[in-house]
C-alpha cells in the first residue's frame, strides 16, 4: 500500500514538473517572440525617421574623379537626401562629359549600393548651402603638374525638374578653390567626410588581409 502510495506521489510529481517546465519553456517562447516584435518595430521606426523629408530631390551632391589613362575616364560616387554615398566607375565606357556622367548615374542609380556618409540633419544644412551658393562665383585655380587626376564636387540643382550641376570646389591635377562662402562651407564639410571614409576604409582593408 505504501508502495502505491509513493509510486502516486512520484507520477503526481512527474506531471507537476512537466507543467511547471512547459509553463517556463513557453513564458520564454512569448519574451523571444516579444523582443523580435519589439526589435522590427524599432528598426522599422529607425528606418522612417532616416528618410530626408526636407529635401526633394533623390540626388543632391556628385563627386566626378577624371583619370587620363589614353583617353580621359570617369569614377566617382553621388551623396542621395538621406546621406548615403553610392560609388561608380564608367572607366569602361571612355570619355564623358561630367553632364553625361550625370545622367548615366540618374539612369543606373537604382541599381547602386549605397552605405551611411552623412547624417540626415547634416544633409538637410548642406542641401540649404546648395540652394545659396553663387552660381557665378569666381574660383582661385592651380594646376598640379605632378598629379593626373582631377576630383571634382558638383551640387545638383533642379531647374524645371531637370538636374544641372553647380560646382563646389576640384582637387588633384586642376585645384579649384571656390570664394563664394556657401561652397566653402560645403568643401570643409565634405573633405573632412572624405578623409574619414578614406581612412577607415583602409583601416577596414588592412585588418581584411592581417
């Protein structure tokens, strides 16, 4: 009889702990299910908030990088409203006006990687420069004999919906320095962006091959 007895007490245990486990395994279920509920909905919110709604255009700045190899070939890469940098090259397709290079990126850009450059509320200052730098404003220019690249920044002005480019400054073989204080401002901002990029990514490249 007390055999029995233990022997009830012991199935009557074994069924107290399987609730009590699946009770804990599913709490955990629900707090897993909740944070990934709770991450997507701050990613997603991360995500709205990242989108410019200050500025309307897709493109705002170009960068156009000549290199004399036989014949002249464009590289470069376009700064969109939200900050992002998307790098091309169109060494392939021979020499280009910096207008052409311009509407190739305006047909190809859906197809371009971009990655974080600019914060969205430095984009929205720099884009205001933009709209108030001279069109007609003079440059102090130079001519490095010993370099034979020239990097030119353009801004992307909308006249009628069509896309024009205004120059901001060049460096390289042709050093174009603008006076107009707008542009200036955009030339510390942007090669001080540069340089970073630059930087770590070399940073990034050398741990690559260690």
């Amino acid at each position: 009889m007390n055999k029995m007895k233990q022997l009830i007490f012991i199935i009557i245990g074994f069924i107290v702990a399987a609730l009590v486990i699946g009770g804990t395994l599913m709490s955990v279920k629900n707090d897993i299910k909740n944070q990934v509920e709770n991450k997507q909905k701050n990613e997603s919110s991360l995500s709205a908030s990242s989108a410019n709604n200050d500025i309307k255009q897709d493109m705002v700045f170009i960068s156009i990088t000549d290199k004399y190899n036989m014949v002249r070939r464009e590289s470069g890469y376009i700064i969109d409203k939200n900050g992002y940098r998307y790098d091309f090259n169109f060494s392939e397709k021979g020499e280009m006006t910096h207008e052409q290079v311009l509407a190739e990126v305006n047909k190809s850009f859906d197809t371009l990687e971009g990655e974080a450059f600019i914060s969205t509320a430095d984009m929205s200052v720099l884009y205001n420069l933009l709209y108030s730098v001279d069109e007609k404003s003079k440059f102090d220019s130079e001519t490095n004999e010993s370099i034979n690249d020239t990097t030119t920044l353009y801004g992307i002005i909308y006249k009628d919906e069509s896309p024009s480019l205004v120059k901001i400054y060049s460096y390289g073989n042709t050093a174009d320095n603008p006076q107009d204080l707008n542009s200036i401002s955009i030339q510390k901002f942007i090669s001080n962006k540069e340089n970073k990029f630059e930087s770590e990514k070399q940073q990034s490249e050398l741990l690559q091959t260690n």
